[in-house]
C-alpha cells in the first residue's frame, strides 16, 4: 500500500551531522507508526533531486537535511504528476531552517518524527525564477549567496555565525545594480543592494523579517533595498535584520500574484533557498502547491 510506504532521504553533512547518531530512532518512531520504511543517503545535492523526482512509488518523502535540501527535493517533486506525487516531510536539521520555522516545526528530531508521523498535511505556495522552483525565497544582490560560499565544515562549526562573517567580508567588493519592471501599472528602476522575494516568513535565520509573508495565500512578498551610499545602505540593512523596514519609505515592498519579468543592467546571479539559482533576466512567478505534512 503506498500510503504507508516512506522514503527518509538524508543529507549527511547537514547541520552538524546531528542526524546521524539519531538514524535508528527516526527508523524505529516510522515503523512504530506503521510505515515501511526505505532509507537513501543523499551523495549530492542533485542526487537529492534525483531520488525525490524517481520517488513515485511512496506516499509519504521525508527530506532530513537544510533548507537547501528542501528546495533540491521541491524541485524534484514538482517534476512529478500530481496524482503520484508524495507528501513531503520535514526532519530540520540544517542551520537556519527557515521553511521548518514558518511550519512550526519543531527541531527536536524525535519530536519532529511525531509530527509526520500523524499524517496532518498542508498545500503551500511554491514560487518560481525561470524554470527553478523555490519554497522559501528568491535573493539577488548583497548578502544573499553566502549560504553557497560558507564551506560545509565550517557552517556546522559556527553555525548561523558563519553567514554573518562570510557576508561582512563581501562587502568591500560587492557592487550595487540595476533592476528594471512593471508591477500593477507602475514602472520601477532601481539602483539596488538587495532583491528579494519571499514566500515564508524567516530568510537565512533572519525570523519575521518579512512579516507578512504567508505559505498559503498564493502571493510572494517582494522587497528592494536601493543603494544610497554605503553609509545610509548599511543603515537601511540593519533597520531589515532588526524588523523595522516599515520605518524608512526608501525601502520597497509588495505583495503581488503576477508575473514578474525583472532586467538587470549586467548579468546577476540568483540565490533560491540558499541555492544557486538563474542569472538574469529573471520571470518571477508563484509555482504549483505542494503538499506537507507539519
């Protein structure tokens, strides 16, 4: 019977490689609950994308890992009918778990077994940049990509500690850039630090700092910060980390359930969910639901 059937896909270097001497009890809280139980080992982030798009055959796909993880497994899912495709579930082990936060999950992994094991799912909001699908948010600009230049070692070393010092050293060679776009009649052009676009609540550790950001209501939150000079630039950054963007009127922000088209005045990498995602030109747009059990 499908429906009883789990695949735990795991990411070994994930979050202090905390899951590994808990593999036995994760295995043991499945099976208690009456599932049977297929164990894969993730070699890479791409054989995490690889196994979820192949996993057809089970009803429930438990990805213990980070939020990079997630998003590999998302886009692996989405590649799948709906009719076949697994419920996903969550074991939080990375380092800032922005999705497991938004989903209140807990970070305890026993606990976090509890929670899939009683089945309780949600259809959520995906969002997307080009032909990539993402969870929890589409970045460009400042700070953004240090997830994917923080070395694994170290990230399971300092934790969330390591992004902050990554990102500080970014700062003497990072260069403001262009963005260009309609949205709702009105033409933007902007000098930019940051491009953002969220779909949940909490962004690399960051908690609430897109407030009202929700999984569940078919729009993404986008928000700009302009360049304005370093000096007012780091001001405006500090104001987001500390929730206070609403104070400054430089700062941009919406909500939208459009299509984006965003040009940029000189190729731009993107960041999904703490990923490598397109370079620009990029089409912004919400992505099909998927369902998770919280």
């Amino acid at each position: 019977m499908k429906g009883k059937r789990l695949r735990l896909v795991y990411n070994p270097n994930a979050g202090r490689c905390k899951l590994i001497g808990q593999l036995d009890t994760v295995i043991r809280i499945f099976q208690e609950s009456g599932y049977e139980v297929s164990v894969h080992r993730a070699a890479s982030p791409q054989d995490i994308e690889q196994i979820t798009s192949q996993s057809t055959d089970v009803g429930q796909l438990v990805i213990a890992g980070g939020d990079g993880s997630i998003h590999q497994a998302v886009n692996g899912l989405l590649n799948i009918s709906p009719e076949l495709r697994p419920v996903l579930g969550i074991l939080p082990v990375g380092t800032a778990n922005d999705l497991a936060y938004t989903l209140h999950l807990p970070l305890s992994i026993p606990e976090a077994c509890e929670v899939i094991a009683k089945g309780k799912t949600m259809d959520i909001d995906t969002g997307m940049v080009n032909d990539r699908y993402f969870i929890n948010v589409a970045s460009a600009g400042l700070l953004t990509d240090v997830s994917q230049k923080v070395d694994t070692r170290v990230k399971n070393t300092l934790g969330q500690l390591a992004y902050f010092l990554k990102g500080l050293e970014t700062l003497p060679s990072f260069r403001p850039f262009r963005v260009e776009f309609e949205h709702d009649g009105k033409h933007y052009a902007e000098e930019v630090v940051l491009f953002m676009v969220a779909n949940g609540l909490s962004v690399g550790g960051l908690r609430q700092l897109v407030p009202r950001a929700s999984l569940t209501d078919g729009k993404l939150d986008v928000l700009l910060v302009p360049s304005a000079g370093w000096p007012e630039t780091i001001r405006l950054l500090l104001s987001i980390l500390r929730g206070e963007k609403t104070d400054s009127e430089k700062i941009i922000e919406f909500q939208t359930a459009v299509e984006l088209t965003i040009r940029t005045d000189r190729p731009i990498c993107s960041d999904l969910d703490g990923e490598s995602g397109p370079e620009s030109t990029w089409h912004i747009k919400t992505g099909p639901k998927i369902s998770v059990l919280y």
